[in-house]
C-alpha cells in the first residue's frame, strides 16, 4: 500500500499532476509484476512523506497507462523521473537505493 502521500498519475493527468506542477516531481514509472519496483516502494513512500510540500512524489502503472511511458522513452522499470517547469532533470533506470533516489531530486528542492 502507498503512502497517502504518493500521487497516483496516469495518461489522463501526467500534464497537469506532472509538467504543470510548481514544485518538482519525482515520479516512478513502475507497473505490478516488476519485483525491484516492489524492492525501492518503501524508499518511495518515505520520500513522500519527508519531502511533503516540497516535492511531489508519484507513480505511473506503465501498463495502465502506456503513451506517457512510451512519448518518454521508457524501456524499463523501474524508471525514476524528476521533472521541474516541465521539463527533466534527472533520470534513473532501475532499482536504487534511497540515497540515491534522494539525490535526483534533492539539488532542485529550495526550502
């Protein structure tokens, strides 16, 4: 179970959840059968939870929702994005650890 922190986003909401939002978004392309998904989620959800209102954390089923996915390049999962205004600012395919994690998005976080 995610956090309640944890914004789910799909196809339909990427634009405005994701490339309009005014804070960063870290966002984790995952889908349900994928096993290191499962291994960094609690890395995820407690991310979610620490940088409350100061980064947005979510997560895209690539299976439910494949044209965000596809239009991004996407070839495997996990695939960890971080978007700021829109655009991309950092990448990391497969499974990591929380520092790790933590060190895509922290250099664009203020406050």
């Amino acid at each position: 179970m995610a956090s309640e922190h944890v914004k789910v986003v799909n196809d339909q909401n990427f634009q405005h959840e994701v490339l309009d939002s005014a804070e960063p978004v870290l966002i984790d392309f995952t889908a349900t059968w994928c096993g290191p998904c499962k291994s960094i989620a609690p890395f995820i959800d407690q991310l979610a939870t620490e940088y409350q209102g100061k980064v947005k954390v979510a997560k895209l089923d690539i299976d439910a929702s494949p044209n965000t996915p596809a239009t991004l390049g996407i070839r495997g999962v996990p695939t960890l994005i971080v978007f700021k205004g829109g655009c991309e600012v950092a990448r990391q395919v497969g499974a990591a650890p929380k520092a790790k994690i933590e060190s895509l998005f922290k250099p664009h976080v203020t406050g």
